[in-house]
C-alpha cells in the first residue's frame, strides 16, 4: 500500500492525483490519499510515503518536521528525508552556486541581520520556506515597500530570499523540466506569477499559467548539470527544475523542487506511467 500525502486544503487542488491514481489503479497498485496530518493515519501499514501536495506545511513547518521525523520511522518516505530536508530550506541555491551551477542571483537573509537590499530596480523578496509563491513579492523601483517586506518576514522569525526579478519572464515565461528516477520526463511553461508592487498571494498558492513546452538544449543541459551536483548518492524519484532566462538569454536555475511539486502530467501524455515506472522501480 503507498500512501499519497496531500493535505485536506490541497486535496480537490491537487491536478496530479487523478492521473496518477488512475495510473496506480491500472497497474492493480494498492494506494490511499492520507492527510499528513491525520491523526488516526497508521503509517506502519504503508509501503512507503509519497509526498504529494501537504501544501499547508509552511504555516505550520515546525510541526510538519516533527511529522516526517516521526513518519519515517515506520514507512520508506519519497522523496527520502534527507533529501526533503535539504530541499525544503531554498538557502539550497547557495550551495549549488559553490557547485558551479548558474543560479538567479541570491542573498540569504536571516532574523536578526541588517537588511540591506541590492540597488536594483525590481526584486522579488519571498521567504526563504515557502511554497506556491505565497508570501512571495515583486517590488518595482520600491525599495522602501521591498525593505519593509523582508523585515515583516524576518520579524516572523523566518529566513529570507532576495532576488532580482528577470525581466525575460514575461515575455518567454518560466520553463519547469520533470525528472523522474534521474530521468528528464517532461516540460511545461509557466507564466509570469508576481505583478509588480502587489500584495501576497492569500491562497494556497497563486494561480498558473501552463502550457505544455520543448525545453531548448541549453535548459536540458542545465537540468542535467543541476541534478548532477545534488549532495546526494541517487538521484531522487521526482525532480522539477524551474528555469528562467537572465538578460543575456542564458538559463539559470530559480528553483529545485524535490519536495512537493506540482509535476502536471496532465500537460505531457505518458507522464504518469513514466513516473509510476520510476516509482516502482525506487520502491523494489
């Protein structure tokens, strides 16, 4: 029995448990959408746990820690703890630029440090745990409302990302490339998500624009060369790899989901049977 991890706010907005349960019962695979939280769950019962949408964990991220520290102890976990824990603090991009692996430029702000912003004119200051864009915001020529932002969320108690925003997006988008088992999969396109000098997001996460995308070569070079400096000995079952393109055209890595990303199999054919294959393969 593998258990899909979801959360009761995200379960009816969750596009990928459909397909992949549909999947799951063709191949006579016994599965069960549990709420991490669920009190009653007895996780000892699963073969292993498969993160998909516990979407709610940053508000409640202490706790969600507590859980996957107590989870596996009874059940495999996929993505494995380690890497999860690893993933789910995006201060990860930092030691990936120390691995050679071309990056949206980024500081790491903690509580407690002097908030000194770069003299850009537009950033995107967002927290440093966080999923679906939320608590994520674009300033344009603000850096008073950037400032008062990071100090709001530092105050909080919570680490800080700072990043200039690349104005390429909004014409070409945000490429996000699907690895399953180390493997490239699929690629769809997002578009812009953060106009600018507005407020955050108040939903589980903020809308999207996607569209099914062929990476260029250099994005699939950059993928390959992304999963290749992960500090870990297997490649992980999933891995999206969202990209943009800096002034000069070259793609750069905004961010690598491991924990619970969104994979839309909905928007590449096969997807799904591609990713249980790598699924039943990871699980033995």
């Amino acid at each position: 029995m593998i258990a899909l991890i979801t959360a009761r706010a995200a379960r009816a907005l969750d596009e990928d448990l459909p397909p992949l349960c549909a999947e799951l019962r063709r191949r006579a695979i016994p599965h069960e959408i549990v709420d991490w939280d669920d009190p009653e769950a007895d996780w000892s019962r699963f073969r292993c746990a498969l993160l998909r949408s516990p979407w709610d964990y940053v508000d409640r991220f202490e706790e969600f820690c507590a859980w996957l520290a107590r989870v596996e102890t009874h059940t495999d976990v996929l993505n494995p703890p380690s890497v999860l824990r690893w993933n789910l603090h995006k201060g990860y991009l930092l030691e990936l630029v120390g691995r050679g692996v071309p990056v949206v430029p980024t500081t790491l702000l903690r509580p407690g440090a002097t908030v000194a912003l770069p003299a850009l004119p537009e950033l995107v200051v967002k927290p440093a745990v966080g999923a679906g864009s939320r608590d994520a915001r674009r300033f344009r020529n603000d850096p008073a409302g950037a400032r008062a932002h990071a100090q709001a969320l530092l105050g909080a108690g919570r680490d800080v990302l700072v990043q200039p925003y690349l104005a390429r997006v909004d014409a070409v988008g945000e490429t996000a490339l699907m690895h399953f088992g180390g493997r490239y999969s699929h690629a769809i396109r997002k578009g812009p998500l953060l106009p600018p000098n507005a407020g955050a997001t108040e939903k589980l996460f903020a809308p999207e624009q996607i569209v099914a995308r062929e990476p260029g070569t250099d994005e699939l070079a950059l993928a390959r060369q992304v999963l290749a400096a992960l500090p870990f000995a297997q490649p992980p079952l999933y891995a999206r790899v969202d990209l943009l393109r800096d002034g000069d055209g070259r793609p750069v890595l905004l961010e690598l989901e491991l924990a619970e990303p969104s994979l839309f199999f909905d928007h590449a054919p096969g997807s799904a049977a591609r990713f249980v294959d790598a699924l039943v393969a990871a699980v033995g």
